[in-house]
C-alpha cells in the first residue's frame, strides 16, 4: 500500500538548451543509405541502422458524427464530424462527407480528441512486471553514456503499452533513464502491438537524446563523481568539447572522403548529432537556476534544448522558456519527493503556458501515463484557482499538438486537421471529467482499442495465462 | 477500535491516547441553502448544518437558526463531511529523499516494530497539510512504511493546525503488518513469512501469560521485544485491528487464515487482488483498503491489479475503503488526490455514494472513529466542507473549509510561491503577506 512514487522518481530524464541559431545541417549519412553489409564492408555512421518496420493495420474510411470534437488546432466543435482515411484525417468540421463504404459511428454526447501524445514514458525500458531482470533504463557505469540507445532495452511484450493505449496514448517518447548526466539516446513509438520494436518505431522521427541536471547523477556517482552539481556541469561540458572536436573530424571527411575515415565512436555519433540539430535534447532539470546554466551550456556549444523535463521550477524561469523556444514536459502536481522538487506548485503548467512557452503535461509514470487527460484537468483547475483563464480548447493542447511539437512531429500529429495522421480517440464524456474513459482508439485510421470488445483490445504475449481479469478472460 | 476503552485497565496494553481538544471556533455558523450530504442518512436537498463550539449540533432540512449564528449561504453548492485519506505519511515523511525528514518507518528488531507509535514523532508543522486541507481533506489516517513483519502503529488525525496531541483522534487504530514480502521481512519464503507471523502471536500470548516469569527471566526466548510483544497484546486479543498489507490473492487468502485461526481482527491494505476473493472477505467482514487508478502487472503479487477492484468487491458486500495506489503520491504531497481515486473508482463501477463513503464514513467506522469524523450529524466534529459541485470533479473547488469548527483560508506554501512567480522577472521587493 506504498506509493510507487519513490521507485518512479528514480528514473528521471534529462534536458539541454537551445540557442536559436543552430542550423539544421544534413545527417551524417543520407536517411536511406545504409552501411555496407557484405563480408569485409567497412561501418559507416549512419543515422538509421535500426529502421522503423512500422506499417498501419488494415482499415477502412470512417466517420464519426455527432459528436464534440477538442481539435487542438481550435475552438471545440460541438456535434461535428470528422472523416478518416486511409490511415489520414481527410475532414474535421460541423458537417463533413461521407465516403462510400465508410463505418459511421454516432458520438451523442461524446468526445473526439488526437491520439495523446506522451514525451516522457519508461515503458519497455523498466517493463512490469518489474524487477533487476526487466530493469533496462538506466546504464549506470559512466556518468555519460551517449552510446547507448533507449530502444536497444524496449521489451514490445511490457504490459504497460496496451494499457497507455486503453488511455489514449498513441503516441509515446521512451527516455532513458536520469541517472547519468548524458543518458542516450530515446525513442519515438506508436502504442501498437508488434513483434520487435522496430514494428513501433515512429518512421521519420527524430531522434531525442536525454541529459540529466541535479541530484539524480550526483547521488549516483557519488563515490566516483560527480558528486556535486558543479562536477555536473563540468561533465556536460567536457562531453560536448570532445565532441565538437568529433563532428568536425567527420564533417571534414565527408565533405572530402580523403584517407582513412575517422574511427568511430558510438556517444560522439550521437552528440555530434545532436551539435548538428538532427537529434533533439530532452532535459530533466529540476531547479529554476540549474534550467538557467544548462541553457547558457547549449548556447556555449551551439545546440539547442528541445525541452526541459518536470521543470518542477520552470514556472521561475518560464519567460526563459519562451525566449528561447524551450517546451517545458511537466507534471501537474509531483513535488517533495526529493530536496530539488520541494518547491513544485499544481499551477506550474498554467503558469508556464501563460509566459508562452510550449508546455506538456508529461507522465514519467506508466500509471498516470493512463489518465494524461486528467493530468491535464488538474493542471487547468490549478490555474484557474490562481487566476489565469484557462480553457479546454488550451488544455488539450498540453496534451496533443505541445507534446507532438516537443518530439519534433506536431506536422502529423496532435491535432484534429485534414491531412494529419489519423490517430483519435472517443471519450464516452468530456476527457476533463474524471468519470470520461477513451471507448475506443484509432492509430493511423486503425481501431486498435475497444472498451465495449474484449476481442480489440490488445493482449502482450506475458499476460497469456498470468494476468487474470474480472471477466474471467484469459485468451 | 470500538474497544479502545478498555485498554486503559489492561496492564499489558498500550495506552490509547485520545487527542486534546484544540482551540475551535465558539462561535455559532449556520450552513444553509446547500445539498448537504450527510453520508450517515439520506443527502438534503436546501438543508442546514448548525456548528457550534467545533461541533456539529444540527443537520437537517428544519434547523432552528439561532439569532446569533453566522450565516453562510451555501446555495448551489454541494456539503459533505471533510474527506478521510486513510494511507497516508503527512506530517512523518516532508522530503522524501532526506533522511532528516523522515520518520514514518522504524528500524524494529529482527523485522518487528509493533511497538512503533507512529504519531508520536508526528511534524504537526508539516507545510504538506495545508494544501490536503485546502481541498478538502481534514482528516488522515498516518500509517507506517515499510516492509517489517509488523511496521508499527497507525492513527487518525484532524488536519488542525496546532499540536500532535491538537491533531490526535485517536491512536493507535491499526497494527501494520504485511505477508506479502518476505524479501522484505528479511526472510526467503512467504511461508516462511507467515510462519513468522503465528510465531509472533503465539509468542505475544505466551508474554502476556507469563509477564511475572519473564520480568524474572525465567521464560524461553521470545520473537520480538519486550515492548513490542506488549505491543502485540491487543492485536492478539481482537481488541486491536491488524492492517495486513496483501496484494496478491493467495496472500489475502493466508491472511484471512490467520484471522481466523487466532480470532484476530483484520483489514487488508493494498488488496491489488482481492477481488478474486471477494465472496470470503465480504464472509469474513474483513474490509479492504485499495485504490482504483493502478491496472498495472506491476509485480508477480499484483499481476491481477485492475481498476474495477473496489467496485467489485462493493458489490460483494465488502466495506472499501478508497486510498491511493496510482503512483501520484496521495500519501504525502498529493493527499488531496484521494478525491481523484474516489472519482476514478466512480468510472470504473463504484456508485457515486458508495465512493463518498469510501473516504468519510467508511474509514471513521473501520477505524473506530464514527463518533467524531465522516459523517455530518450531532455530536461530530465540525469537519464540513462547501464544494462548488460534485467534488470528485477537477474543476469543482473546496470553496470553504472547516475542520473542527474552524475556518481554513490561510495561502500554503504552493500558493505563496505561485503569487511570488505569477509576474516574470519576480518583483525585487520581498512579497507583501496576504
């Protein structure tokens, strides 16, 4: 009967800043060239080795009308329409046409909003049902571990992704875990059944990498170091001065191909990457000051911070934030569980959003990770009470096209608008009332979730015979 | 602990400590024009509470208002008695991660800390209570952590401001103990866990049989200590409940045996599964304390977890008690999520009554505190809240707040910060006090 709140606090991510002069410059190799694979080829760096196999599921146009629809791009349409396609949203509107052929489903008095979108999960890297076994999200032996890659830990059986599904979620960034100032890479996925995680791999998404500020990596590196946050900082800083050094080499070789190529090094890959703009930083940080250094660090080595994570204080910086195009991934109301989150408030979010910035409600928790719409309903109640308006049409934002634009994808995801993947869900009420659950799920045009059908509703290969339900279904 | 009386003649019993009254309000306040939710009877469509001296002293549709009375007009709002989280650390853990601040778990000896009284280290100064306070929660139940055989006593407080011995309702009302971790017990199997547990009655009944040859040192060897057998004596002899933590069925299942066995009474706290065995708790009588945001196999004891588990074992008859196993943290910062947990239990079953119970009448009757809190009638502690709505609802607000008598409006420390920060960069001037 303990809070799983001390065990979750352990996984925290990691952030960086941003000057807004970094350009975005061509990866190292094309996106579709691969390195050679024949007997004596010599490996290249290239920035997709393991590439999405992610294909949408069958399915056919579909309409649902009558309903109220929170677009995220506008205001909420009250008993409209939207029409989906081949794996695309083709119409949104009070009226809309309906193609031959097309399921027509009667939303009354329901709720259409975009897939939900998730910028801080651990699903797959710490799987349930738990244990050192499954405990895969923290390479705790270097205080940097740019080499590694978030989606080498993922296990597509974890249980926890059909259940961030039955919430909503159909969209999720898989971090590693805050232990070590520089942590690896992440992973965007879709919450969809597959063999491999290939299978769930967002195709075209970027890549994000985590950095990690505070108490996390001085607890862990005590004994070694860091053991302070100003044997932090000089960690951050010594890892991007090699990799400057890094990304010349290479930038120089590939634009000439003389000689020898430069030998290779996995975690300077990734951060010459990242000193590039090719893979987005996503910043756990606690303290408003720690927030404040890590975006003069980026500015000092010329990369940007795509977000900063829980940000319990962003709301002392928040005009920091928006200056410099920084997202803030929070929590509604986490605070006290450790000496740098003590000065958490529940109207964080409000207050962040009202400086300017792009702000998300995110999870870092497999559980709340389900009710992200709740999250997001308390984060606005907390604002009201402080006096700042918030509205629906906002707070739905927080939670779909914000998050969507964090992961550098809000171009096809995140909101209800023609063109757009067609990723929704259909809330059985208002998604801000605590009595609302997602009824059914759609990625991509697909109906992957439905409350009302035990047969769609996705089982991992682990909960055969070992997880019982109420309804006695163990198929 | 309807008992609890008893205990102050038993030598070998602990002393129940009944808190000292705290200064309440004296004067006369008049809720009127709300629907007042009673819980103990039926709600009151325009009903009036009558406070007096941090007592309610009427509640009905026709209540005499005297001259004097301060009237608060609570029409369109929704009046409930404050609401009852019943796991919580507030007030014994304010920092998680540092040491200093916390004292909800006792070191025991050899996996026993029965005679750990919880709320004797109580941090009645805690900044955690005002913001449970401030949504309407005004009583918690303070449990111990850990995973000891038996952790330690647990009690119920009023969130007042003042004392520990202001705060006190009553302590203790539960023994903790758990069968679900013999890991955690320092021990190798769960039988072996429950073994443990019989040997630590049957060894507590020994002591108080034999308190004279043990002052002289003539008995054999005992499980535990001296103070913690002691400890022990009103579990044993049913005049103490022990709170079982138990999450996996076939745990609930031994737990129920050992109940039964040694005529003890119990409560299961945790319970992921207990609604596979839902028809012998409600046989049993044996109510259970859980949660209804947590779905998740999250270990090989809860692999069963479902959201539908409070309301299941509702319909089976089983008293529920609603506390947080979501992961938000509604032991310590977050108390006040215990509305969500009742709202959310709502959506996956449980009526809308049944979840107002969960978190007022309910615990007080458990725990043996119904003469004071969780329900708004005669003679009860004025813990009254006015609600904008329904209040498990995000956007419903705690508007007023009462805890034996006395209003609540004060800014906690969230609050403080929020206005110290609302305008970017801060003013450089140090923030005027409201």
């Amino acid at each position: 009967m303990k809070s799983h709140f001390a065990s979750v606090a352990v996984l925290m991510v990691i952030g960086a800043c941003a000057p807004a002069k970094t350009q975005q410059t061509p990866p190292v190799a094309p996106k579709d060239s691969v390195s050679p694979t024949g007997l004596g080829a010599v490996s290249l760096p290239n920035s997709d080795p393991f590439p999405s196999t992610y294909t949408r599921f069958p399915s056919g146009p579909l309409v649902i009308r009558n309903v109220n629809l929170m677009t995220a791009a506008g205001p909420t349409i009250r008993n409209g329409m939207i029409s989906i396609s081949d794996g695309k949203i083709v119409e949104v509107g009070p009226t809309v046409a309906i193609p031959a052929g097309a399921t027509v489903i009667d939303g009354a008095g329901k709720y259409v909003t975009p897939g939900i979108v998730d910028t801080h999960s651990h699903i797959g890297v710490y799987a349930a049902p738990g244990g050192q076994a499954l405990s895969d999200g923290n390479e705790a032996t270097n205080p940097v571990t740019a080499h590694v890659w978030a989606e080498h830990s993922v296990w597509p059986q974890d249980p926890q992704f059909p259940r961030d599904l039955q919430g909503g979620v159909t969209t999720m960034q898989v971090l590693p875990g805050s232990a070590n100032l520089i942590g690896g890479r992440s992973v965007v996925l879709k919450t969809v059944p597959s063999r491999t995680v290939q299978g769930m791999k967002f195709p075209g998404a970027k890549y994000g990498m985590k950095m990690a500020c505070g108490e996390n990596p001085k607890r862990v590196y005590a004994s070694r170091g860091p053991s302070t946050r100003m044997g932090n900082v000089a960690g951050y800083r010594a890892a991007w001065i090699q990799a400057e050094a890094y990304r010349r080499r290479w930038d120089k070789w590939n634009k000439d191909k003389k000689g020898d190529p430069p030998g290779r090094d996995l975690g300077q890959e990734t951060l010459a990457e990242v000193l590039r703009g090719n893979i987005l930083i996503h910043n756990h940080c606690y303290r408003a000051d720690e927030m404040a250094q890590m975006i003069d660090i980026a500015k000092e080595f010329g990369y940007k911070i795509r977000a900063f994570h829980h940000g319990v204080e962003a709301y002392k910086v928040a005009d920091l934030l928006a200056r410099d195009s920084i997202g803030g991934s929070l929590w509604s109301d986490w605070g006290s569980f450790k000496m740098e989150a003590i000065d958490g408030v529940k109207a964080n979010i409000a207050l962040v959003h009202a400086a300017g910035a792009n702000v998300a409600v995110h999870s870092d928790d497999a559980s709340g990770s389900q009710r992200l719409n709740q999250e997001a309903a308390k984060a606005m109640a907390a604002g009201i009470a402080a006096g700042i308006p918030i509205t629906e049409d906002v707070a739905i934002r927080w939670i779909t096209r914000n998050p969507a634009w964090q992961l550098g994808l809000d171009d096809r995801i995140g909101s209800l608008e023609a063109g757009k993947n067609a990723d929704i869900v259909l809330w059985s009420a208002n998604p801000f009332s605590v009595y609302s659950k997602p009824e059914k799920v759609w990625v991509d045009g697909a109906m992957l979730y439905d409350r009302s059908d035990p047969r769609q509703q996705w089982r991992t290969d682990f909960e055969l015979g070992f997880v019982r339900t109420p309804a006695g279904i163990n198929r | 602990m309807r008992h609890t009386h008893h205990l102050l003649g038993c030598a070998g019993a602990l002393l129940a400590i009944a808190g000292s009254a705290a200064p309440a309000a004296s004067q006369t306040i008049a809720i009127t024009g709300g629907k007042v939710y009673p819980v103990s009877s039926a709600p009151i469509e325009n009903g009036i509470v009558l406070i007096r001296d941090g007592k309610v002293v009427a509640v009905g549709a026709n209540v005499t208002i005297p001259a004097d009375a301060q009237r608060i007009d609570a029409s369109g709002k929704w009046v409930t008695p404050g609401l009852i989280n019943s796991a919580t650390q507030l007030g014994l853990s304010e920092v998680g991660q540092v040491q200093d601040t916390r004292d909800d778990r006792a070191r025991g000896r050899d996996n026993v800390a029965a005679s750990f009284a919880s709320w004797e280290g109580l941090n009645s100064m805690s900044v955690l209570i005002a913001p449970a306070r401030r949504e309407g929660i005004t009583s918690v139940a303070i449990v111990p952590s850990g995973q000891h055989l038996v952790s330690g006593q647990a009690a119920m407080l009023n969130l007042v401001d003042g004392m520990p011995s202001d705060m006190l309702i009553r302590g203790p009302i539960a023994m903790v103990a758990q069968v679900q971790s013999p890991g955690g017990a320092g021990l190798g199997a769960r039988g072996e866990l429950i073994v443990r547990l019989r040997e630590l009655i049957e060894d507590t009944r020994a002591f108080a049989r034999n308190r004279a040859a043990f002052e002289r040192a003539e008995t054999r060897d005992y499980s535990a200590s001296r103070l913690d057998l002691q400890a022990m004596i009103p579990v044993v002899e049913g005049r103490l409940p022990l709170l079982i933590a138990a999450d996996k069925a076939t745990d609930i299942d031994a737990a129920l045996r050992i109940a039964r066995e040694n005529n003890l009474r119990i409560f299961i706290g945790g319970g992921a599964e207990a609604w596979m065995i839902a028809d012998k708790l409600a046989a049993a009588r044996v109510p259970v304390l859980t949660g209804a945001m947590n779905n998740i196999p999250g270990g090989f004891t809860t692999l069963g977890q479902t959201q539908e588990n409070a309301a299941i074992l509702r319909r089976a008859g089983v008293q529920v008690i609603t506390i947080g196993n979501g992961g938000g943290d509604e032991e310590t910062f977050n108390v006040r999520n215990i509305k969500v947990e009742a709202g959310n239990a709502i959506a996956y079953g449980m009526s809308w009554d049944d979840a107002l119970r969960s978190v007022t009448l309910t615990p007080a009757e458990v725990f043996g505190v119904a003469d004071r809190v969780g329900s708004l009638q005669a003679g009860r502690d004025a813990n009254v809240v006015i609600w904008s709505g329904d209040p498990f609802e995000f956007a419903t607000v705690a508007e007023r707040v009462f805890v034996r008598g006395r209003e609540y409006r004060e800014l906690d420390r969230q609050e403080l910060l929020t206005e110290r920060y609302k305008l970017l960069p801060p003013s450089k001037a140090m923030p005027a006090r409201r």
